[in-house]
C-alpha cells in the first residue's frame, strides 16, 4: 500500500454489502527488510466478545501481533496483549502507542457495539498516522447489525517529512505519485449500481463531520483525520487541544 524510506504498510480488505464496498481488516507496519513488522487486525467475534472475562486494558476489537522480536527472525511472532504493552523504539524506529476511544473525546462514534474503539499511534522519521477501529455507521436502523458485521479499519495520515520519499498504491491514488499501471489495472468504472449506493451511502453519513480535509493529510476508511485524532489523545493531549483552540479563537 505505501513504504517510505524507514517503512512498509501493507493491508488486506473484505467486501461489505457488494462490490462497491471494501473495508479493510488488517494492516501491518514493517521494516525495509522485512525483518521486523507489526500487524492490526479486526477481532472476528465482535458481537460475542465478553469484555468483563477479559484481562485488564486488554484489546476489546482488535488483535496485534508482532514477527521478529528479539530473534530478528519474522517467523517468530508473539501476541500484544493489550494498551499498556511497550513497543521499544528501536523495533520499527517509530513511536508506538495504543489508545481507547472514549466518549468523552467528542467523537461521534466512540464503540463498536458495546466495545470501545481503539487506535494505534505511529510516529516514525518519515510518517506519522493512526489505525483505529470503527463500525460500518453507514448501516443502522434494522440494519445496524452489518454495523458490527463490517467494522474495519480506518487509516489516517497526519503528516509526511517528505511527500517525494513516500511511494506505493495509496500514494497514487490519491494523486501525490504518478498513476503506474499495475496500480491503474485494479481503477474500474463505477457501475451504477454503485454509484447509486455509494451515492446513498455518503447521503448517510454526510453530517459526520463538517471539518474539511487537511491538505497535510490522506486517509482510508471513515472518519475525517481530526475525528481520528480526537480519538486517539490521550485525557492530557485532549486538555491541551482545548487550550490551544481556545488561544487560536
């Protein structure tokens, strides 16, 4: 999907209600070389997962693993327990952390259900961006149960050190690298059956956020980057968000 010069993003996708729906259910961060990488996922028994038998800060809609700790090896990999793990610095070069949304960080769909959203925290030499977990609020109503059934994956860029440093299919598709043709050959024509539900779709969902897109930032899934950034501060960031607003005002 994406590498800069100190990192590799690859993900896999799923079909919603037709073709012209595509979520994403896992990413995973690496290395240059591989060696080393660290995978999200969207938890496959979301609608019967048991919170209160799970252990303390232990991930409610996501799974994360990590290949090539210690041993350098990628085949050797171990599970991530939960918001307090400690991913050092020196294992992908990058800050990471692991965050809940809460409701009171005035986003508007802050659970999955009855579990809360979660987001991982990256901030490398070349990229900073988030991952978080998020329900289809596309569907509601009588079908608020595909809301559970599709949840994903969103995937915001706050910021690139340097724009002509970052290559792969995203980047092209969002216009910041030449279209190549391997990443053209998977561009169809919008059917109309699609357009129609994309068209239907977006109608849903167009009072979610009235912040316009950042010119700094490019996103996949949901949410506009700031609702996303929202989610992801922690209680201080979000008290010093608030002072800086009111400065700003």
């Amino acid at each position: 999907l994406l590498r800069g010069p100190d990192i590799v993003l690859s993900g896999s996708t799923f079909e919603g209600g037709g073709p012209w729906e595509q979520w994403f259910d896992r990413f995973r961060v690496s290395t240059p070389d591989g060696r080393r990488w660290l995978e999200l996922s969207m938890r496959k028994d979301l609608a019967t997962y048991n919170r209160s038998a799970a252990p303390r800060n232990a991930f409610e809609t996501i799974v994360v693993r990590m290949g090539g700790a210690g041993s350098g090896d990628p085949s050797d990999v171990v599970m991530v327990p939960g918001h307090g793990a400690a991913i050092p610095f020196s294992f992908l070069g990058a800050d990471v952390v692991f965050r809940q949304i809460h409701r009171h960080h005035n986003t508007r769909f802050p659970t999955i259900g009855g579990l809360r959203r979660e987001c991982m925290d990256y901030a490398g030499g070349s990229l900073h961006f988030y991952i978080c977990s998020g329900a289809a609020n596309e569907y509601h109503g009588l079908q608020r149960y595909l809301a559970i059934q599709y949840a994903h994956l969103d995937f915001a860029i706050q910021e690139v050190r340097e724009m002509q440093a970052v290559e792969g299919l995203l980047p092209e598709l969002w216009g910041l690298r030449p279209m190549s043709e391997k990443t053209a050959s998977y561009v169809v024509e919008e059917s109309e059956e699609a357009r129609h539900h994309r068209l239907a779709d977006a109608a849903l969902v167009a009072d979610a956020s009235t912040t316009p897109l950042p010119s700094s930032a490019a996103w996949a899934g949901g949410e506009l980057p700031e609702d996303l950034e929202r989610g992801c501060a922690s209680d201080q960031e979000q008290e010093q968000q608030h002072r800086q607003r009111l400065v700003n005002v």
